[in-house]
C-alpha cells in the first residue's frame, strides 16, 4: 500500500509543459485529494475515528457535522504545512543524491519539520515518559484527539514516521529526469526513473546531445 505520507508528497509534480503542477493548489482540491485517498487514512485511524462513517467510508472534511466551524482554508493550510515537512525529509533521506528540483531551494530545515510530524502524530495518541522526583520511570498514555481535522493532520504525521523508520525510505529516491520532480520507491537496483517515460525522454535527450556536440 502506497504510503500517505509518498502521496501527499506527490502532489508536487511535473505539468507536462515544463513547469510544476501543484494539486492541493485550492482549498477544494485538498478536500478532492483526501476523499481520493480514504483509504490511506482509514488504514491508519480505523473506520471508526470521527472523519469516517459506519461504513469506514471517508467523509468529505468540509461537511460541518465532520469539521464543525473550520473551513476549508485551515485543513488546507495544514496539509501544505505537512507537505513542506515530508518534502524536506524526504529530501534528506534521498541524500547524498540530489533532491526534487521542485523545492530544493526553498525546503523547510530538517529541525523543524522533526517537530511538526512528530506533533501531528502525537494527536493520535501515544506513550510519554514520566520520571518524578525520588520515583521511578513510568508511562502515560498521551489522549487521542477527537477533532477530525488534527486526526487527518495526525494520520499524516503517523505515516511519515512509519516510513521514515520502515524499509521503504531504504528504496526512496528522487527522479533524475529533466524537469521531473518526482520522489518514488524504486522497484529494482537498476531502477534510475520514476517510470518509463521518464527513462525514454532522458535517453532521447541524451542522443540529442550527443549529436548536436559532435
């Protein structure tokens, strides 16, 4: 299963034309995407948690009965907030290879994009340690948020941590190709694009090079 953490990181892509294509551009195409990957966030909240119905069917964040007096703009903002985040560790675990080209001279610093997954991911509970004074170590369970949209938030920052620690990252790399600014999981160590269009255009390109320099 496709990571939704990988997901949200491609939505930064190539247009085809030259230029980037951002596909949580508007707050309408962020609620687009989350209802197009349900099931990403299902799989990590259980069919249960508040932005689901009995069915586990995900409902579209923008309901009020799901997301009570918060408009589109603030689930959309946290979403880029959190693609900044993924992108910029993402960056760091293709390294030493270059990163996406998208973003590379803008990214996030690593410190702080450290904090905000493992705050987000914090909404959907955890264990803390305590150590008091003259007492020993113990733990707590750190509640779960009800607010669906720090649920979403959180499932995002979850998933990030699970494939950061997990043997995806190992396969992790960023597109090579002229103007893709793709990240992908590499199927084969002799696996150089994303896909074979991207393979095909780059040796296309590099026989046109050859030729015109000789």
């Amino acid at each position: 299963m496709t990571a939704l953490a990988l997901a949200l990181a491609t939505t930064i892509k190539h247009d085809g034309y030259g230029g980037i294509a951002d596909l949580l551009s508007t707050p309408e195409e962020a609620t687009t995407w989350l209802v197009d990957h349900e099931h990403l966030v299902t799989h990590l909240l259980g069919p249960t948690h508040p932005a689901a119905r009995g069915s586990g069917r995900f409902v579209r964040p923008d309901r009020p009965e799901i997301v009570p007096d918060r408009p589109d703009t603030v689930l959309h903002g946290e979403l880029l907030r959190m693609r900044r985040a993924v992108r910029a560790l993402f960056a760091r675990a293709v390294a030493p290879g270059p990163p996406s080209t998208a973003d590379a001279d803008r990214l996030m610093d690593v410190d702080s994009a450290l904090r905000l997954v493992n705050r987000a991911a914090r909404r959907l509970g955890t264990r803390e340690l305590e150590w008091p004074d003259g007492g020993a170590p113990v733990t707590r369970r750190v509640s779960r948020t009800q607010d669906p949209v720090e649920l979403l938030i959180g499932a995002i920052g979850r998933s990030t941590i699970d494939f950061l620690t997990g043997p995806d990252r190992e396969r992790l790399r960023a597109c090579p190709a002229a103007r893709c600014v793709k990240y992908f999981l590499q199927d084969d160590p002799r696996q150089t694009w994303c896909s074979p269009a991207c393979g095909n255009r780059e040796r296309v390109n590099r026989h046109y090079r050859k030729r015109t320099a000789g």
